[in-house]
C-alpha cells in the first residue's frame, strides 16, 4: 500500500471497533476489548510504517506525504479534505500511537477483566467487589466493570478523533476530530455517571471546553472567510502569510493573523486547560484513570498544543498575540504548579501538574520556541501517561487493600493513606519513580531533563521574564513531585489498607514498562549540539527533523551555562528538598504547605460559580422565566385567548350554522344521498358486471376518439 | 401456400380451438389442461418468431409453474371431483357479444393501419437476440429498473400469497 | 413468410376468447384462466412486432418478460384470494362473491 | 478418417446422395435424414434403456449383497428383456372413473420429457442436436413436462393414491427446479453462453473445480427433480403402495419406469457435461466421434453410478423436511453461490488461470462452510426448543 493509503486508513480502525462493539459485541466483554485492542494495534501499525517511511524521505517538511478528496462544491472551487503527514504529524502519530496502544492493553487490567461480576455493582458506579469461596472461606476481590464494553467503544472512537485531528491536513477536519474528543471527554469523565461528582465534572469539561471551541470555530470561519482556505498548505503560503500579516483586523489593533490566531489559541486554552479555562482539568479526574491517561496525556491536552505547533506560522506573524501566548503560558506554568502543591488526590497532584506542564509548552511556543515546544510535547505525552497509568496502578493496589479491610470509606487516591508502597509494588514503584524524574528533569537520564532544558534555554536567550517564571515552576515541579512519590511510596505504610495493597497484574505493568522506556530513552534523539560532554555524541536528531517543517529552519539557540545550571539545581533542588520535607510528614496536619488558597485552587471554581454560574441561573429564573416568560408572553397570549374566542363565536353563530351546516353540509348530504340511492341499481357487486360496464364504456370511447377525434 | 404458413395456421388453429375449450370446457381440470396445450401453441408461435427465449421461458414459467398452480388451485377449492351446475353465468350471451365486437374492434382496427404489410427483416449477422435481450434488462441504459421493479413485484406477490392463502387455524 | 396480420389477428382472437372467458365464466379460477389467455395474447404480439420490427430493438421480448413476471404475480396472488375466499365463503363462483355493494 | 471425425456428416451426405439419386426434393430429404437421425438416436437410447434396467438391478443387488439377476443369459443379461416381454402381453387396464384421454396421454408425456432432453446433448464434438442457445433452460422446460405428465397421470387415474402422490411430486419438481436452474446459470457465466455445446467446449478446466458446491447441489436437486430416494415422495412405496402410477400396468407402466431410469442416465449426463466437461476428456475426443461419445458415457454412467449409491443408501425424507431443505437452505445457498460466482467472475476476469481457478474454488468452498456453520446453529437452535433446553427455549419462554 501507498504510504498516502495508509495515512487514510490510521483514523479508521478504531471507529470500526466503537460501531463493532455498540452494535454487536457489547455483551461480549473478551470480544469488545479484542477488536478495541486490534483496532488500536492495528493504527498503531499504520502510524509506525508511516513514521517509519517518514523517516527515510530526505527533508520531509518541503514534500511531505499528502492527499486529499474533493468533499464539498463550493462554487466553482472544491472545498477539499485529505491527510498530512509532515515531520510534526509524524511525530505526534508517533506518540500518539504508542501511548493509546498502551492504555488499551492496560484498561483490559484496570477493569478487572477476567473477575467476577459484583455483588452490587450498578452500570454507572464503579465496581465494588465481588464475594468469592475459595478454600471454604469467603473474602472480596475485584469486580469487572459492568459497562466494560462500553468503555472499549468510547476509547475508541477517542483514539479515532486524536488520530483523525493529527492527520488532517485542513482545520474542518482537525475541528472535526477535536469535537469528537470533547464529546468522548464527555461522556468518559462522566462513565461512572451515577456518580452526581462525575456528572458535574462531565458538564463542566464539556461546557468549558465548549467556550473555547466556540472561539476557535470563529477563528476556523474568519480564516477561511479572509483566505477561501482551510488547508495548512494553502494558507502557510508567502503570498497569504503576508496578506494576512498586512491587513488589520480592526479589533484592538491586531492584525488579521494576530486576531485568528489569538481565537484558535483560545480554543487551545479551552482544550489544553490553560488559564482561565484550566478548571476542567482537575475536575476530569472523576473518570476511571485511563480516561486521564487518555484526555491529560496522550491525546485531549496533547491536541491543544499541536494545534498551536500546527498554527505557528500563522500565529508568530504577531508579536502581540505572541506575547498574549507566552503571558499566558508562563502564568499557568507557575500558577498550576503552585496549586499542586497542596493536593492530596493522587490523580489531582498529576492534573495540575499538567495544566503546569502544557503552560511550559505554550510558553515555549510563545516566545518562539518551535522546536523545544514540539519536544517537550513529546516527551510530557510519555511521562505523564506513564504518572496517570502508574497512579492509577496505585488506586488499584490500594483499592485491593480496602477489599481486604472491608473499609470502604477509605479513599483509596488519598496520599496521605498510602505509604511504603515501595515494597507492595515494586514494577509500579520504579515506573512511577522514571516518570515522576522525568517529570521534574531528572538531569541527564530523563527525557523531562532535556525538554525542559531546551524551554528553559530558549526562554532564557528570548525573554528573560518567561525564563524567571518557567525556573520557579520547574523548581515547584520536581518539590511536589518528590512530595508525592514520598508520600506514597517510601516510608511506612500509614494504613492497613497500604499494607495489604498488591502489585496489579501484567496487564497493567507491562504498559507501565513499556513507557518508562520512552520515558527516559526518547529525550536523547534531541540533545543540543553544544551540551557539554554529551553534545555531539549523538547528532540533534530532532531538532533537524522538526525544523523542517518550518519555511525557514530555525536556528540553534547558543549554548549557554546558566538555564543549564538553573534546570540542574531546580531539578536536584526540588527533589532534594521534596524529599527532606515530606519524609517524615505522616499526616496532612504535619503538612506545612497545606494552605487555605492553595488547597482551594485561589479559588477561581468559586469565583466562577458566583461571577458566571450564579448570575446565570438568578438571569434565567428572575428575568427570563418570571418576567419575560411568564409575565411578558404569557400576557400576550392571555389577551389573544378571549379575544379570539369572540371572534369565533361570532362566526360560529352567523356564518358556520346557517350557511357551511345548513346550505354547504346538509345540502351536499342530501344531494349525495338522493344521488346513492337511484345509483345503487347499477352496482351489483358481481365482478364481471362491472367489467362488462367498463368493457362498454371503453369500447365507445374507443369507438368515439378513433371515427371523431383522431380521423379528423 | 408456403410451409411456414401452413405450419402457422395449423399451430394457430390448434391453439385457438384449445383457447375455446379452456373458456367452454365444463370441467375446470380439462380446461386447466387446455389452457397447457394453449399455451404450448403460443410457445409454438414464439418459436415461429425466432423468439427462443421467450417459447422457452413460456413452457418453463406457464406450464411449469402457473398452470400446475391453477390445478392445485382448482382440486384445492373442490368438494367432489365433478362440476355441477353450469359453467357460464346468466350474462354469457352478452359477454360473448362484447367479446366479439371486441374481435371486430380489433380486427378493423389492425385492416386500417398501414403498418401491417411490414415484412420481417432478416437477422443481421451474428445478432445473440438472447445476449441482447440478456443485456437489455440489466444494462442501466435500458431497462434495469423495470427488471428490478418486476422482481420486487414477484417477492411481494410471493410473500402477499403466501400471507393471503396461510390457513391461521 | 407469414403476414404480419396473421399474427396480429391470431392475437386478437385469442385475446377475444380470453375476455369471452372473464366476462362469462361463473368459476373464480376460470376467469383467471381468461386472463392468462389474454396475456399470452398480449405476448404474441410484442413478440410479433418485436420479429417484424427492428430486430436489434429488443424492447419487445423485454416487455414480454416483464408480462411473464406480472402475471406469475397476478397468478399466485389471484389464487391464494381464490383459496382464502373459498376457506372463508365455502365458494369459488363469482356470483355468489357479492359483498362489495351497498 | 472423415467417417471418423464427423460419422454424422458422412452418413447425411451419402443418405442425401442416394435419395436423390431416387428423385425426391432436397428439403424433403433433408426432413427424412433428420427424421431419419431422431429415430436411430431414439432407438438406441430405448436399447439403452432396456440395459439399463438390467444394471440398475444388478447394482442394487451388490448394494444390498447380492447378486441379481444371474439365470437368463451371461450375467442374467437376457433378464430384462424378459422383463419387456412380460410388461408387453401384461393387461392393460384401465380404472373406472378414470380421464382417459388425459390417462392415456400421461405416460408419452412422461417418457417424451426425457426424450427431448436429448436433442441438445453434445454427444461429441460434430454431434449435436440443436445448439441451442438457451439450452439450459431448455432442461428445465423439459422438465416441466415431466411434471404436467406426473400431475396428469396422478389426477386422470381417479384415484387418492396416485393423486396425493403426483401433489407431492408436483411440489417437489416445482420447487426443485429454482436451485437446479439457479446452479444451472453457474457453468453459463463460467463459458458467456446458455448453449450446452458452448460449455462444454467452454470447459479447459473442468466447472467442478471452479464450482464443487454447484455440482453438489445440481446433483442434489436432480435426484428430488427424478423423484428418487431419498427424494421419492412421488412413489413412496411404504406409504402411497406406488404413488402416482399406482393404477398403470403393462407397457404403459413400462413407460414411466423406462422414462424414470432414462431420467436418471440421462441427469448423470448432464451432470457430467456441465461440471464434467462432457465429451472432453484431454484432447482424446478430437481422435473420433465415437471416442467422444464413448468418453460421454461413461461420465454419465459414473454420474448415474452416484444417483443410484445414493438411492439405495439413504432413507426417504418427510415432504415437510424435504420442501424446508429445498426453500430454507437449497435455495439461498444456490442463490448466494450464484451472486458469489458472479462476483468473483467480475473480479477475477484479468486473473491468471491459476488464479481465477483457485479463487473460484475457495468461495465456494467458502460458501459451503458458512451455510453448513448457519444450518448447524439453525438446527441446534430448533433442537433445543423442541428439547427446551439452551437459549432458545428460555427466549421463547
């Protein structure tokens, strides 16, 4: 197959398994996670061959593998949709393959395939156990997920959304794409929707995001409304760029570029959790960890950022939306990183720790740092979806724990009820402990170290502010990072359930391995030339790879010592002092951090429950439903009801009697009936008579149109 | 008198006097199995045209399938093997009269058109009528859709007997 | 060679039998008997006029195909009507068949 | 050599010689030769018939562990002329009641639907005939002959017997007859013609290899088109004392029973000429006429050979069952088959040889797994509702 072939056929296997198992597996819990599985493995083979084809074509950026179908008659033009692979799209599917091929295999585990089904269990709750016999005394395992099925068929058709967004080669598809994982986002965060938490978190992602897609579909149609094109191709042409760059938008003083640009970016804001809209975020974790794996790692937030990438042409044509995009970026950085230090909720600590990590990239991007942006993308798509699975293999064990116990009101993703899991669960242990590293630029080994590093140097050479603030938010990652792996793993279990957790079965770890190993070999294909040491041992791959994809290549930032000793001592420094703190912390009492406006997130959901949600709903009952509604309207149609009835009784009395009734009704009737009763002679019900009648009349007018008419 | 001629009359003659029977015949079995020895000399016409596929398809679809379903029919629908009563109903006199003015109809009518002295060409060379035909009723330029119409007609009439005739006791 | 009016006649006349038939018999599964005698005559003459036309056209042997699968429809549906009436009315004579009136 | 290659012609050309050289008008000896050559066709194929009977009973005889006719003559050969001459100066009765113009008519028809069958056999390459071009359906057409001679022998006898017996039979050639003709259109896309001659000169590679299923159930469907075991519902000893030729004796019953083994040969025939290829058998039927004629024959006696294994090894089968067998799974199975083939033919046009061959093969083996698997389950699944056991019974609950 042509590599073009293959490029179409990526989206479609996972769509294929979401209508398979919706329509006709979903009872089959082995069958539905074998096709999701397969389908999964199968665009993962796709992306591979076409990233491995990639790979062998000489700067891919000027000729990269495209195509494209007519899809709508727009005038004369055809508005055409097709598929793109240039380096980024390689790349991207290249993660992206890897890290849903992973999550797939470890929800087969995560779901307890293979239990029994629960005592209790309900669709729409998480499962509670089952009772079983086993040499005559009974005691509580897991449960299969009840709506196991299900979930195989809405990671599916999430994977075909992300896999669809990469490969486009024009926004309508990509947007495409991207609403097929906001609604996915939807009803994965609210799977377990018995739960009122899960239900709510459901809205509110989908809601959120919903205001940045709005924006970014305005951005979609002023684009094309200015260019006539959607394709990437089309619009980084010189001639359009410059178009673009030339004409005023007329709105704040943007240009045209800098406006559209500025309404994608919010869009990616919505998608990627940044500030303002980063309150989804930590919400999502409601959903079973895999989903988290899924929207906060490998695809949702990952789709956000690659829009941006994608768009850079397009959005570095203004310095002012430049700079809206590295304010932006660099505040979240901070300001998440910050939050995170008081969390407790394993899964929480991770969300906001990307929220954090996403500000690192689209700071990156903000001060024109292509490459590092595209880099740290990467290599945060593996470590974190390695930080969500390994959580999750926590929650798991610990969940096991609280089987045994009996202790349900134990929260299992609690930190604080953890502890000395190092031993319990040794694969999960050492995973966590790469990602985590790699998480806070661990130097050197991790894949973090030298994403981190490439930000931070390019913030440091472009914008001194930027590189301030990046530096306080690396130091605060790898504090609250060591904070939790301490806390959870090292010390003395602080509970009976984290003495009775269990390693979670091979299922669950392999993916966990698997990643580690990206986690920390795949920062090395992007080593800067001029590293001390290291530089030079292996070419920078990356950076040459991914430059290509720009018109013009950019250029290396000089080396130089001072981001490289700050990440070295942020990094180092952090852990160290994560570690000092929290060893010996046992309680969240002893917690010096745990500070009223940090524990409660600044309290931005409460602002924004009393700025935009309350007036809202004081809006819709006071003014909506009880003056305009029901005093407005509902007046209106008072008056007419009386008045109309007049009106018809007026006609009922003076016209409808006397003439329809009487005259028109009666009348007809009575023609009709005097008419029925001197016809009735001639309709014997006998078939044949009837055809004899017809037969005659046929023949005379046979006879009439052949002598009189058509002799004539 | 040619012999393709005699050979025509003979069958025409044969055929119409077995129509004749098929509509006079007091024993609904004799007139069932006239009507096969009617349609035989049809079939027999067709094969004068040259019309191979359609004398074929005659004895296969009308003596094959319709007139063994009209003798079900008529043993299915008896209580004694003989008839009785009358065959013809009261009006027979008249029906056998417009049917006649029907014949004259058509007999002056086909006296006056011209194009009745056409004589029949000869068959190009290497013409497959049965290809041709073949290809007439599955070719989208000719007349695929009344074929697809008549196959649905004869599923729906299939199921429709089969629900019509199903005894539900 | 035959004249074409041979044919044309021989189909007239069969068709004429055929209707002597509907309109007289008194038994349901004879009158359909005079059906399918007047659609052999409608058959004989596209046949006819198919042979003494264009014989490339082949309308003509298409049209009668399509006679040939309307009346196998019209047979099978017409006697499974003639079987239920006779499970339900105990008769096939089309006299005694009258409810259709009033 | 001529005499060889072309007996027929050669015979036609010397007959036309001296029956001008007697005077008489071209066309009028044209018709003589023809006739002349249908009635020598026919004779042989009554002497045939009459070998037949004398085979037929010696075949089920070692069926059935025995050895058969073995007294009159070398290996009991003279046996079935015996039997004719008994079958000749037999009485010839006629029930009281009886239709006997149509009691007369029956068994002509019967053993002229056989007969005429013969007219479109390709006996050997020059030896044809009519080539028709529609011949397969001219098969069928017979065919329907032969019921019209079943249902009218089975009402003219006047008897319960023999009606409920030629219903039966009615029933089962009727519906029979739509897998038979479905099958039937298999070998015509394979060689682009209806003719008989036209496939069998279509077949380089033998249509049982491009089409086993279709063989196997054109073999089925003309066992239940001859109205044998395990398909004999027309006769049904045990249960009608001899179905529809109950009240027939002497020759007339002869006739339907030579008409019955003729049948037979005759199906095998065909059997062999459309999946067999015929008279072809590599090249040895371009040496002689009568090499190929001979190669015919004895594809059509192995083809017979297998109608009367299976006559003789299987048991009768209820009306309900056989008529469900032929609605429920004959048909569609010959249905899908015959879009399959079309559609593989479409695809496989410009494939090589090999190819086409190979490919043709496993959809059909293809399709006769999935519609066993289908049968297997459907059969399962009425068993265990009439067990109640397994899901279907509970479903029905």
């Amino acid at each position: 197959m042509s590599t073009e072939t293959i490029i179409w056929l990526i989206p479609l296997p996972p769509a294929l398994a979401f209508f398979l198992i919706v329509l006709f597996t979903n009872r089959n819990k082995a069958l539905s996670h074998t096709i999701a599985i397969g389908a999964a493995l199968l665009s993962w083979l796709g992306s591979m061959i076409v990233f491995a084809r990639a790979l062998g074509v000489e700067r891919l950026g000027e000729r990269p593998f495209t195509s494209s179908i007519n899809w709508l008659a727009t005038g004369d033009t055809w508005f055409k949709i097709g598929v793109l692979v240039d380096p980024l799209t390689a790349l991207t599917l290249f993660f992206v393959a890897w890290t849903v091929l992973m999550i797939f295999i470890y929800s087969v585990g995560y779901h307890n395939f293979g239990q029994p089904e629960g005592d209790h269990d309900h669709k729409g709750l998480p499962p509670h156990g089952a009772t079983v016999e086993e040499h005559g005394s009974k005691h509580v395992v897991p449960s299969v997920e009840p709506m196991y099925s299900r979930f195989f068929a809405f990671i599916g058709l999430f994977a075909f959304g992300m896999f669809t967004l990469v490969v486009s080669d024009n926004l309508l598809t990509l947007f495409v794409g991207w609403e097929i994982m906001g609604l996915c986002s939807y009803l994965l965060i609210g799977f377990w929707y018995g739960k009122k938490s899960a239900r709510d978190a459901a809205v509110k992602a989908f809601m959120t995001t919903r205001i940045g897609d709005v924006f970014m579909l305005l951005g979609i149609a002023y684009l094309y409304s200015v260019t006539g094109a959607l394709s990437f191709r089309e619009i980084f042409t010189e001639t359009t760029l410059h178009t673009l760059q030339i004409i005023p938008s007329g709105v704040l003083g943007f240009s045209t570029a800098g406006l559209i640009g500025l309404l994608l970016f919010i869009g990616t804001v919505g998608k990627s959790a940044q500030f303002p809209l980063h309150v989804w975020l930590p919400d999502a974790m409601e959903g079973p960890t895999p989903v988290s794996a899924m929207i906060h790692a490998a695809t949702m937030v990952s789709a956000g950022v690659y829009t941006v990438i994608r768009m850079f042409p397009l959005l570095s044509l203004d310095t002012q939306t430049m700079s809206v995009i590295a304010f932006i970026g660099a505040f979240t950085a901070l300001f998440a990183a910050t939050i995170a230090l008081a969390q407790n909720d394993i899964k929480r600590v991770l969300a906001y720790s990307t929220i954090s990590q996403l500000g690192f990239m689209i700071a990156a991007l903000g001060i024109g740092a292509y490459i590092a942006a595209v880099f740290h993308l990467i290599t945060h798509a593996f470590f974190k979806a390695l930080l969500f699975l390994g959580s999750g293999s926590v929650i798991h064990g610990m969940e096991h724990g609280v089987f045994h116990t009996g202790k349900h009101e134990v929260d299992p993703q609690d930190m604080f009820n953890m502890g000395g899991l190092k031993n319990k669960m040794p694969i999960t242990f050492w995973t966590f402990l790469i990602g985590g590293f790699a998480l806070s630029g661990f130097p050197i080994v991790t894949a973090g170290f030298w994403s981190k590093d490439e930000i931070l140097a390019d913030a440091f050479a472009h914008n001194l502010p930027v590189f301030l603030t990046l530096a306080v938010a690396a130091f605060l990652t790898a504090f609250y990072t060591m904070r939790q792996i301490t806390l959870t793993f090292l010390g003395e279990p602080r509970t009976e359930e984290a003495r009775h957790a269990h390693e979670t079965p091979w299922t669950m770890t392999i993916p966990l391995i698997i990643l580690s190993v990206f986690a920390i070999g795949f920062g090395w294909i992007g080593i800067p030339e001029h590293f001390p040491l290291l530089g030079g041992l292996v070419p920078n791959w990356l950076h040459e790879f991914v430059g290509g994809t720009l018109a013009e290549h950019p250029e290396a930032v000089e080396f130089s010592w001072t981001p490289l000793l700050t990440s070295l001592v942020v990094a180092l420094g952090g852990l160290g002092l994560g570690y000092l703190f929290y060893r010996n912390v046992n309680s969240p009492a002893e917690d010096k951090l745990q500070l009223g406006f940090l524990k409660n997130k600044y309290y931005v959901d409460e602002i924004y429950n009393a700025v935009f949600v309350k007036p809202a709903i004081w809006f819709a009952d006071k003014v909506v439903y009880q003056i305009m509604d029901k005093g407005f309207i509902d007046g209106i149609l008072h008056l007419f009801g009386p008045g109309t009835q007049g009106i018809g009784d007026g006609i009922r009395n003076y016209f409808d009697l006397p003439f329809i009734n009487r005259f028109l009704g009666d009348g007809s009737a009575n023609v009709t009936y005097f008419s029925g009763e001197k016809l009735r002679v001639i309709q014997t019900g006998r078939i044949q008579q009837y055809l004899m009648l017809a037969l005659i009349l046929f023949l005379a007018i046979g006879a009439i149109l052949y002598f009189f008419v058509f002799s004539v | 008198m040619t012999v393709d001629q005699i050979i025509f009359l003979v069958i025409a003659a044969g055929t119409l006097i077995a129509a004749f029977r098929v509509v006079t015949t007091g024993n609904l079995i004799h007139a069932a199995f006239w009507l096969i020895a009617a349609l035989f000399g049809v079939a027999a016409i067709f094969a004068i045209l040259h019309a191979s596929f359609l004398a074929v398809v005659q004895v296969v679809v009308y003596i094959g399938a319709i007139s063994m379903l009209f003798i079900f029919a008529v043993m299915l629908t008896r209580k004694d093997m003989r008839d009785q009563g009358p065959q013809l109903n009261r009006n027979w006199g008249f029906g056998a009269f417009l049917a006649a003015l029907a014949f004259a109809g058509l007999v002056f009518l086909v006296h006056g058109w011209s194009g009745v002295a056409k004589t029949a060409s000869a068959f190009p060379s290497d013409f497959d009528a049965v290809g041709a035909l073949g290809n007439a009723l599955v070719s989208p330029d000719a007349y695929v859709l009344p074929f697809e119409v008549a196959s649905v007609l004869l599923v729906a009439a299939l199921i429709g007997a089969v629900y019509v005739a199903y005894n539900r006791k | 060679m035959v004249p074409l009016s041979w044919y044309l006649i021989f189909s007239a006349a069969l068709f004429s039998i055929g209707l002597f038939g509907v309109l007289s018999r008194r038994n349901l599964i004879a009158i359909l008997l005079g059906i399918e005698l007047m659609l052999n005559s409608v058959n004989v003459n596209l046949a006819a006029f198919w042979r003494y036309g264009d014989v490339t056209n082949i309308t003509g042997q298409v049209f009668a195909v399509i006679v040939f699968a309307v009346a196998a429809a019209e047979v099978s549906v017409g006697l499974a009507l003639v079987i239920s009436v006779y499970r339900k009315r105990n008769t096939v004579i089309a006299d005694e068949i009258d409810m259709l009136k009033f | 050599m001529d005499f060889l290659k072309d007996p027929l012609k050669v015979a036609a050309d010397w007959l036309l010689g001296i029956f001008s050289g007697w005077g008489m008008p071209d066309l009028w000896a044209q018709v003589l030769i023809g006739f002349l050559g249908i009635f020598i066709l026919v004779a042989l194929l009554m002497v045939l018939d009459i070998f037949l009977v004398w085979i037929e009973r010696k075949v089920v005889s070692r069926f059935q562990s025995r050895i058969g006719p073995n007294r009159l003559g070398p290996f009991g050969l003279i046996q079935p002329f015996a039997d004719i001459i008994k079958l000749l100066i037999k009485e010839d009765t006629t029930p009281e009641g009886a239709d006997r113009t149509l009691y007369n008519l029956a068994p002509i028809l019967s053993m002229m639907s056989v007969l005429i069958l013969w007219a479109v056999v390709p006996l050997a390459p020059s030896i044809l005939g009519v080539d028709l071009n529609i011949g397969v359906l001219y098969i069928i057409a017979a065919g329907a002959i032969g019921t019209l001679s079943i249902i009218m022998a089975g009402w003219s006898s006047n008897n319960k017997y023999s009606l409920i017996g030629a219903f039966r039979e009615a029933a089962v050639m009727l519906s029979f007859e739509i897998p038979m003709l479905t099958v039937m259109l298999i070998p015509t896309i394979f060689a682009g013609s209806m003719g008989i001659g036209a496939i069998t000169q279509a077949q380089d590679t033998w249509n049982f290899f491009l089409a086993p299923l279709a063989a196997v159930i054109f073999l089925i469907a003309a066992i239940a088109e001859l109205g044998r075991s395990p398909f004999d519902m027309g006769e049904a000893e045990s249960e009608l004392v001899s179905g529809y030729n109950i009240e027939y004796s002497g020759m007339k019953f002869g006739m339907f029973y030579a008409g019955e083994l003729l049948h037979a040969f005759t199906f095998g025939g065909f059997w062999a000429i459309l999946f067999f290829g015929g008279y072809r058998f590599f090249g040895l039927e371009q040496v002689s006429a009568f090499l190929a004629i001979a190669i015919l024959f004895f594809k059509a006696f192995i083809g017979y050979w297998i109608i009367m294994w299976v006559k003789y090894t299987l048991l009768r089968i209820r009306i309900d069952h056989m008529l469900a067998f032929n609605w429920k799974f004959l048909t569609p199975v010959a249905f899908v088959l015959l879009m399959t083939t079309a559609l593989m033919n479409a695809l496989l046009a410009d494939a090589s040889n090999w190819l086409y061959i190979g490919g043709m093969f496993l959809s059909n083996i293809l399709v006769a797994w999935i519609s066993l698997e289908v049968a297997r389950s459907a059969s399962r699944w009425e068993r265990e509702r009439v067990e109640g056991t397994g899901y279907a019974a509970r479903r029905t609950e």
